[in-house]
C-alpha cells in the first residue's frame, strides 16, 4: 500500500467513526444513519454535473453501509 493509499484509507475510517459519533448522539441513531446513507445515494444519483462519479458514488454508499451496521452492532 503506497502512502496516498494508507493516507485515503485513513481518511475514510475516520470519517465513518465521525458519522458513527455523530448518529450516535441522536435519539434514533440506526434511523439517522439509513437517512444519511438515503440522502448521500440521492445526492448522488441526482448530480448532473458528473462531479460525482460511480465510483465515487459507490464508496459513498459502501461507507455510509458500514456505519449502519456499526450501528446495528452497538445496539445488540
């Protein structure tokens, strides 16, 4: 693994555990997490600029799947 790809790699466990943190906080941490990973799929689905490509639109929702089942891990 080159160093970009350990620094990537990095940056997006840290981003799910402040998601996860963030959920967590709530009153319905499971629900906000399934709404956030609802909207960003949206978001994405709906970019007409082509900013926003498969790729990227499919790691947004594998990141935010494993939130949801770190959720789901927390609570039972």
């Amino acid at each position: 693994m080159t160093d970009a790809e350990a620094r990537i790699t990095a940056l997006e466990i840290l981003v799910e555990q402040l998601i996860v943190e963030r959920c967590a906080m709530t009153d319905d941490p499971l629900g906000t997490a399934e709404q956030a990973r609802d909207r960003l799929t949206a978001m994405a689905q709906a970019d007409t600029t082509g900013r926003i490509t498969h790729s990227v639109a499919a790691a947004l929702t594998d990141a935010m799947q494993r939130v949801v089942e770190r959720i789901e891990g927390m609570a039972g």
